[in-house]
C-alpha cells in the first residue's frame, strides 16, 4: 500500500486533468491512495487544501481542460510571498513546512506535474529535504530539452493554428496585414508548427532576431503575386536584431518569470509605417491554454500519468518521465532543469518553412 500526493503547478495545460486521471486510476488499482495537493504546493502546506482523490473524482475529466487542482506559478515554497502584521510581503522559505507535512502525512511519493519551474523546485525538495519525487513534464511551450514533446503543446498549436484559418478570409478581403502574437515564452515552437500550417508569410520566432525591412520586403512581394493581404505570426519572445524582449509589466507578487508581451503590436505599427498597408494585431494569449486536450495530448498525458506510477512502484525517485521515440524513459530530474529547447535552425521544420516562401525575419 503506498500513498501518493500529486500536484499540478505553473501555468495549466491541456491534458493536466488526464494525467490526474491516469494517476489515481493506475495507483487505486494497486491498491494505493492518491492525493492532490491544491494550488501547486498549498495542499503540503495547509493539509486543508488536500484532497483526496477517487476514482469516481476522476472519472470524467480526462477530456477537460485545466486541472482539477489548481495551479499557480507564485507558490514557490523556497520563496513564498507570505503577508506580514502590516500587510508587506516578505519572500519567506516554507520548505521546511512542506516536507514536515508531507512526512506527517505518511506520503511515499510526490508526482509533481509541471514546467521548468515547477519541476526545479521538486528536484530541490528531492536534493536538499530527501522528498520522493517524480516529476511529469508540462508546458505548451515545448520547451523541455529532456523530453521530446510535452502535453498541452499540440492542443495549442492546434487552437493557434485554427485562428489563423479564420483570420485569412478576414485579411483577404480588406488587403489587411494581420499580425498574430503566439505564446512560448524563448522557444518558437508554437510560432512554428501553427505558422507552416496556418499558412503564415512571416512567422517570427525567439531564435531569429528579425530584420523589419525584411519582414516588409516581403509583404510587399505578395503583391507581385497578386495577394494583397498577409499573415504575420510573432512568437511572443520574439526580437528585432538588436533589440529586447518585449514585457508588460506583470507587477505579481512572487511571481519568478517575466511577463512577455506586446512584441505583436509593435511588429504591427512598424509594418503599418513602413507599408502604409491596413495593419492589425491580435494576441492569442489564453485562448492557447484552453478547452479540450486533443487526442495527442489527450494520450500523451496519460501515458506520463501511467508511466509516473510505475516509476513509483519499482521505487525510482528523482526521476521525470519523458517520451523518447515511441516510448517512455526516465530522466534524473537535475539534467532536466534549466535545459530549454530551442528550435534548432537545421531541423526539417525550419528548411520547409524557407523552401515553401515563408519569410523568418533574416
Ligand atoms: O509557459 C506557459 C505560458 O503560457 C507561456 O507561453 C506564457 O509566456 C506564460 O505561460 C503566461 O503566463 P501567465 O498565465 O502567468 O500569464
């Protein structure tokens, strides 16, 4: 019989609730309990904010978007934004608390559910207060050097993609320039995949700082061809040579990441000037978060979830699983921290992009 906590944390994914699913469904089958742990770590601080999870709890959220626990990205335990008597806030280190619950409580393992962030603070409950931790990765962004996809990213792409079907009719009939604005924080991935197959002119992404004059250069081109009207998709880390990433000012308390934003509408103003065509901007934003996994994601997610409790049951901790090929593997979760993954500028997706005429800003 063992005990299990599971916690989803960062910013939510598609596919979340399927690897809650896949994990309780899998575990209670052993014979084991599951519980979640709400808002990222609340539950291990405030043993209130844990839940136990059953199969009927989980029976129906495979196709769901979000996660059934809450998420957030401000609750990192070694520098918590905790309120003092006069209304500061002071970064406190918690841990201690966290783990002293997690003993208390007869855990045998923590599934931690979660991006670069999330996942480097299980390794440092793992290295420095000896928690048993399996990590399973999640992020839309793609952006995790040790596994091959992450689940929430194809649903993205997918939700990107549809968007940009939909603005070509719109742009078409009134000679618009559209700018469309992706997330995926310093990886273009999103840009990318949703760019080819949405039909993009421009896509502009984090790993190619743009050239403006050949953005337009471009735009104007299309006319010689008879088209008066083009896509533009800009990764949201995106940059012109030279310049910095463009952020809004997040202003969160505790908040560790940047919070990047606008560079759409500054691509947008730069092409309005220096084409005098009608020229809009949209950011996609949130939309790329929601609604339904896909079946990809859908079953990506659940194999994690599966292969995290196996994991657990042959006793391999401080490990994340990952897919590589057609299969699951396991990686020690200190060679996943900090290892983005970039769109490499000789990989296939980069050499058809350039072949079928789509301008990448160099
Ligand atoms: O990492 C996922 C992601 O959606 C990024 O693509 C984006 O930059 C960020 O999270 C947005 O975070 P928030 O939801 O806190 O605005």
């Amino acid at each position: 019989m063992k005990k299990i906590v599971i916690s989803t944390g960062g910013g939510d994914a598609p596919g979340l609730n399927a690897v809650i699913h896949a994990v309780v469904k899998s575990s209670y089958l052993r014979g084991w309990e599951v519980y979640g742990s709400r808002s990222g770590y609340k539950g291990l601080l405030d043993t209130d904010e844990l839940v136990r999870l059953t199969p009927e709890m989980v029976a129906e959220i495979t196709p769901t978007g979000g996660t059934i626990l809450g998420s957030t990205n401000k609750g990192n335990p070694f520098a918590m934004p905790v309120q003092n008597m006069a209304g500061e806030y002071q970064i406190v280190d918690v841990s201690d608390r966290v783990m002293k619950n997690f003993t208390r409580r007869g855990f045998d393992c923590h599934i931690a559910v979660g991006g670069d962030g999330s996942l480097e603070i299980a390794q440092r409950f793992a290295a420095e207060k000896g928690m048993p931790v399996i990590g399973v990765p999640k992020t839309i962004d793609n952006d995790l050097e040790a596994t091959q996809l992450t689940f929430g990213f194809d649903t993205a792409v997918s939700t990107a993609t549809e968007a940009l079907d939909k603005l070509h009719s719109t742009a078409k009939s009134h000679d618009r320039v559209l700018v469309v604005e992706v997330m995926g924080r310093d990886s273009g991935w999103i840009a990318l995949n949703s760019g080819i197959s949405g039909g993009a002119d421009v896509i502009l992404l984090p790993e190619i700082p743009f050239d403006m004059a050949k953005v337009c250069a471009k735009i104007n081109d299309n006319e010689a061809y008879d088209k008066h009207y083009a896509i533009v998709v800009v990764a949201e880390g995106a940059t012109a040579i030279g310049a910095d990433k463009v952020c809004k000012d997040g202003g969160e308390i505790g908040r560790q990441e940047e919070c990047l934003g606008g560079i759409g509408e500054w691509v947008a103003k730069e092409i309005r000037q220096r084409t005098e065509k009608d020229t809009r901007s949209l950011v996609l934003g949130h939309l790329q978060r929601g609604g339904t996994p896909t079946t990809f994601d859908r079953l990506l997610a659940l194999r994690f979830g599966g292969a995290a409790v196996r994991l657990v049951a042959e006793g391999k901790f401080g490990q994340m699983v990952a897919l590589e090929g057609n299969g699951m593997i396991a990686v020690p979760l200190e060679q996943v921290i900090g290892r983005r993954k970039k769109v490499p500028m000789d990989c296939d997706k980069i050499l058809t992009a350039r072949e079928i005429g789509i301008c990448l800003g160099d």
